[in-house]
C-alpha cells in the first residue's frame, strides 16, 4: 500500500501542476513522445511517466465520453489531500511539465529505499534537505529520510548514473522491475498488463482457483513492526472470501504460498511472525487467531504454505501447486475479495471504510479477469470506464 501511495503522489502532483492550464493542447499531443530519466544500475524498479500524456489518456479522452462526476469529485479530494506548504528548500526549482517524472527502488545491499524524481532546473546540487537530492536534471525526493549508509551508497549510484531516452506512448506505460520491462496498457472498457517474456526458471505456484494471484514480490520501506514481509521474494495466493464464525470472530478462507530467498529467510520471516504477533497460538504446523486455525506447512527448503482448511486443501500432505514460466498471474472472481458471510450488521460497519468500498464497487463493476498469451486483462463492464474507475479506487485509498 505505501508503494501505491507513494506512485499516486507522484502522478496527483503532476497532475496538480497541469490542471491549471489550458486543456486544449493536450488532446492535439502526439500518441507517442520521447523524453530522458535517469537510469541506476542498481534500481529493482522504475515506472516513469509523462505528466501530459496522463492527463490525456487518464483524464480528459475518458471523461469527455464519461462526463463522470465522481471522477472529478475523487481528483478534488486528492489535490486537496496533497495539498502542502510552500517548500522553502525547493524554492528556485522549477518544474520540467514537458519531461518525465519516475519512481524508483533503489536496491540497497541491506535494504531497499524509494524515490522520486522530478525533473526540472534551479535546484542545488548534492543534498537540499534530508529529503531532497539535487543533479543537474532535477531533484530526488525520499518519502523517508536515509541513514547515512543509505545516503553514502545512494551517492555511488548517482555518480554511475545515466540519462536514458525513453518513448512514452499515451495508453501503453512501461516499467521495470528487477530487469524485466512490463507494460500497462489502457482500454476504453478495460487495462492490460503486458508482461515480459516467459522466464528460462520455472516457477512453482499454486493451481489458480478463486480469486487467484502469483507474482513476485520486492517489499521495502515498511514500518519497523511489518519489515518482516520484506523476506517474501514471490507469492501466491488463491482467496475465496471470508465469514464470521458463531461467536463473531473473523475466518479467512485462503491457500497461499510464500517463497522466500533460502531457508534461513524462511525461519527468520517464522520467527518475526511470532514476535509480531505474541498474542496469536503458534505451533510447528498452525496458528491459532482468535477462534481461527490455519495450517502451516514447509515446502522444500524455500517455501511456504498457509491455509485455512487442511483437509480441503491438503491432500495425502501434497497442496494443489503447478510449475510456470510466467512471472504473473491473475485469474478470476474480485468479487471475493469482499465477500464476507453471515456478516450481519458487521456488514454495514464495513461500508464505513473507503477502501473496502471501493474494492467492493470495482470489483461489483468487473466483467472478468483473466491471465492469457503473456497478457493480464482486466475487463470491465460496458457501462465502466477503465481510467475513470481506477482513479476513483486510488482516490479510496488515499484516504486511509
């Protein structure tokens, strides 16, 4: 969720900065435009974007058909939400609209740190503040300050660092992570996650059912008590709803696995868990929550698998896994994502959070999910337009 939150605050800012202009040049600007960002040997993720062409492709092509008020409401409430002082530090900079803003992970040996830079001219060079580091192209912002190792390596990267030609297409957004390039691409009814080419490795996941996700996951900057999920290199999960039980206690029902980098990650991310959750009844194979056990069981020397239901989804102490060469899979009902049985007035309490709502409305609108020839397809239903329904599911978000 930070990671999300912090890729929106870069795109709402740029969208803050041009919204004030004049709307008419952007629906004349070329479908593909090519601009520079900086690129790091060591960075395990980047997504860059053109201010402009988001305005275009997200907003302005999608509402003219849509005219949806929600839409506008949702983008208010985000500009009003990242609405800041006036940062003194950054007062000779001026914004680049006609260059690229791009978000990165930067893959320090220890641990991972996020930026973002935005491009411009007039800042210092070197460190502004804490939080602000200056070249000639524009300024690296940190969503957190970084200790003086992560300062120190972070200067090595810079110095290695070069200026990149990118082509940005208005409804295909690419970015990378961890040396692959996926694709975003934006339909009128639906988006698509183009994915790169299948892996020479294969990948041991479990068969989809239910609502189903594997991919690989790369985890940095989270609070001290949640760093422990940072040990999980991929995952996947088969999520089929959840229910309160006869005393009103909350039972998920799930299969995952988790892989993680050896064994010796494994036994560190088992023993975090325990740390972090003392209250919980931990034996060698289950956990006890609440009035809830979930099976645990060791796959090999580098996984691990979690249910809720062992005899259903444990059979002769094998679990229902498969080997791919894909890096991603979606598959599909989002509706369970929100089920929740015998809720009562538990439901109603529910509605209250933005976040459930919002997932709940998104996937209520989704006509199918499925993961075929390489491409994740999210399709929505005829009356929804993808854009539109996106933002206001960011917008919920946001407002946690």
């Amino acid at each position: 969720m930070k990671l999300l939150k912090e890729l929106t605050w870069s795109l709402v800012l740029a969208l803050i900065l041009w919204l004030s202009y004049a709307l008419s040049p952007f629906l004349d600007l070329a479908s593909t435009q090519s601009a520079s960002i900086p690129v790091f040997e060591e960075q395990a993720f980047c997504f860059a974007a053109l201010p402009k062409q988001v305005v275009q492709s997200w907003l302005l092509e999608q509402q003219l058909e849509s005219r949806d008020v929600a839409v506008q409401e949702t983008l208010k409430r985000m500009a009003l939400q990242f609405k800041n002082k006036r940062n003194d530090a950054l007062a000779d900079f001026h914004f680049d609209y006609n260059s690229a803003l791009a978000f990165y992970l930067i893959a320090h040996p220890k641990k991972q740190f996020s930026c973002m830079y935005l491009p411009g001219e007039g800042q210092k060079k070197g460190w502004i503040t804490g939080q602000h580091y200056g070249v000639a192209s524009g300024v690296f912002f940190f969503p957190n300050e970084l200790s003086s190792k992560q300062r120190q390596f972070f200067e090595q990267c810079v110095q290695q660092m070069r200026l990149e030609t990118k082509h940005f297409e208005a409804r295909r957004h690419r970015f990378e992570l961890d040396g692959q390039t996926y694709a975003l691409l934006w339909e009128e009814h639906a988006f698509a996650l183009e994915l790169p080419k299948e892996s020479k490795q294969k990948i041991r996941m479990l068969q989809p059912n239910g609502f189903h996700l594997s991919c690989p996951l790369s985890l940095s900057n989270l609070e001290a008590s949640w760093q422990f999920l940072e040990e999980i290199e991929a995952c996947s999960i088969n999520y089929y709803g959840a229910q309160l039980n006869n005393k009103q206690a909350l039972v998920l029902d799930f299969e995952i696995l988790l892989t993680f980098d050896n064994q010796k990650a494994r036994a560190e991310f088992l023993n975090s868990c325990q740390n972090a959750f003392p209250d919980w009844q931990w034996a060698p194979n289950f956990v006890r929550v609440n009035e809830a056990v979930y099976a645990l069981k060791k796959e090999g020397d580098k996984q691990l698998f979690m249910c809720s239901t062992p005899k259903k989804y444990i059979h002769n102490g094998q679990i229902a896994s498969q080997t791919s060469r894909s890096p991603v899979v979606c598959s599909g009902n989002p509706s369970l994502l929100t089920k929740l049985d015998n809720a009562g007035w538990a439901a109603a309490v529910l509605e209250l959070f933005p976040i459930y709502r919002g997932i709940s409305d998104f996937s209520a609108r989704t006509a199918q999910v499925e993961t075929s020839q390489n491409t994740i397809r999210w399709e929505l239903k005829k009356d929804y337009y993808a854009a539109g329904e996106f933002l206001k599911l960011l917008g919920t978000a946001l407002e946690q």
